[in-house]
C-alpha cells in the first residue's frame, strides 16, 4: 500500500545556520513523537549534504528542489541527478509551479528531468496544477490529465512506481487559500482514476499523491483525511519545525 508523506518545500529561504537548526530540530521532534508518515525535508541545494548526514542517523528523507534534465557539461549553476546522487538524495521536486512559471519550465523537460532522476535512483516529487483562472473556466481536470501525460505517463509501469505526485492548485500556493477537502479529493481521485487507466489498479493505489498549496497544522488533519490524499507538500509551514510537524502527526 503507499506511503503518507509530508514533505516540506524550502523553497530559497534560510541560512546554513538557520537551515541547520530547522533540520535538527524536525530531527528531535520526530524522534520524540512517533508519525504515521515518511518525513522529507526539501532545503537549498548548498545544504543538502548537511541535510543527507542527518538523513543517515536519523528517519528524515532528504529531496532536492530542482535537477538539470542535462547529464553533466557546461550548464553553469546547473545541478545535476548524479551530484543528488552521490550525496544520497532520495527525492527532487520537479515541475513545481514556480519552476514553471518564473524559469519556464516545459512539460517536455520536465519529462526528461523525471527520466533523469529515475537514471539515477532518485524519485521525483512530481508537481501539477491549475492556476485560478483555469479553475473558473472549469478546464482544471484538462489541465492537470495534460500535465502528466505529457511529462509522466510516458515512464513505464515499473518507474512510475517510484513516483510521487503532488496536486498543487497554483491559487492555493502561499495564498493562505487552500483547497477545500472536497475539492482536494476530487481532483487527487481523478489523478488516480488517470493513473488506473494508464497503469492499472495495483500501481496506481501504489502511488502517493499529496496535496500542496498553504496546508497549515490547522486545516491539514482535514485534507489529510481523505481517501485519495496521501499527505502534503508543504511551503511556508514547513520552515518552523513546530507546524511542520504538527502537520506531520496529522496521521493518526
Ligand atoms: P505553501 O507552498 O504551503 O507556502 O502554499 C506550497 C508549495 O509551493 O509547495
């Protein structure tokens, strides 16, 4: 069956210092509380092999933000998978709405930045997502079906197996607007239903989809609850240990 999971999106926020600290102390409080779900703490890539040497003693998962869908060469301030690699990441984000929209990422390289991770035993966080004006129109569903078959659904049933899949209505991202529960599991069962379709009913109750777009410790147990999401991609909260994992412990 698949896994819940929290994960925590950095974003460019933070300190060595700083992000040291939020991680030591996401570190301790799991270890005094005992969660229901995979932890994963996606920091600034200067830190992620501080991040990956907490990863080793303790359950906390580390994941990148972004990847090059290059596999090395000259691609100044590029990251490739194989660096990820060789520091032990076990996710990235790829497709974030941000990514997509301020370094116009295109559902093309999006494709191959998942092919690339999965080359190298990463598993990508796929993110997809509506803007509020596609959602008004009512082509929200359209939306999303083109965002995975366009960058995932060419993997097959084996890779697909190793990816997560993060629904974030773009409206919702640090908004403070979140999606309602129903609206969250209705747009995460159409997901799976496009999953079954593409790869059957074993592998697509195998994948985790989280929700993402200001979940807080007040409003997560409630999307949480629902039957098709499997936990969230977190921003803004994630960044103080506290909220992060009181959203966490929303698994009961
Ligand atoms: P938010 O961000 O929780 O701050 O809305 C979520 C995300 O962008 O992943």
């Amino acid at each position: 069956m698949r896994k819940n999971i929290v994960a925590g999106n950095w974003k460019m926020n933070k300190t060595f210092q700083e992000a040291e600290e939020l991680i030591d102390q996401i570190v301790v409080g799991m270890e005094e509380t005992s969660l229901k779900c995979e932890v994963i703490a996606c920091p600034p890539a200067p830190y992620l092999e501080m991040a990956s040497d907490y990863a080793e003693e303790s359950a906390i998962k580390i994941g990148a933000q972004n990847v090059s869908e290059h596999e090395k060469g000259a691609y100044t301030g590029e990251i490739a998978a194989s660096m990820l690699a060789s520091v032990d990441i076990e996710y990235c984000i790829v497709g974030h709405s941000e990514r997509r929209k301020y370094f116009h990422e295109t559902h093309d390289q999006l494709a191959k930045k998942v092919d690339i991770l999965l080359d190298y035993g990463i598993k990508p966080i796929f993110c997809c997502g509506e803007v509020l004006e596609e959602r008004e129109k009512e082509i929200h569903f359209e939306v999303v079906k083109k965002q995975l078959e366009d960058s995932l659904f060419h993997l097959n049933e084996d890779e697909f197996s190793n990816v997560v899949v993060a629904y974030e209505p773009i409206w919702a991202i640090g908004t403070g607007k979140t999606a309602s529960p129903e609206q969250a599991q209705e747009m995460h069962a159409f997901i799976r239903s496009l999953m079954t379709e593409k790869y059957g009913i074993t592998v697509a109750n195998g994948v985790s989809i989280l929700y993402g777009g200001s979940c807080n410790p007040g409003n997560a147990k409630a999307i949480f609850a629902n039957k098709d999401v499997d936990g969230g991609l977190i921003g803004g909260a994630s960044l103080k240990a506290n909220d992060f994992l009181k959203i966490a412990a929303s698994f009961e």
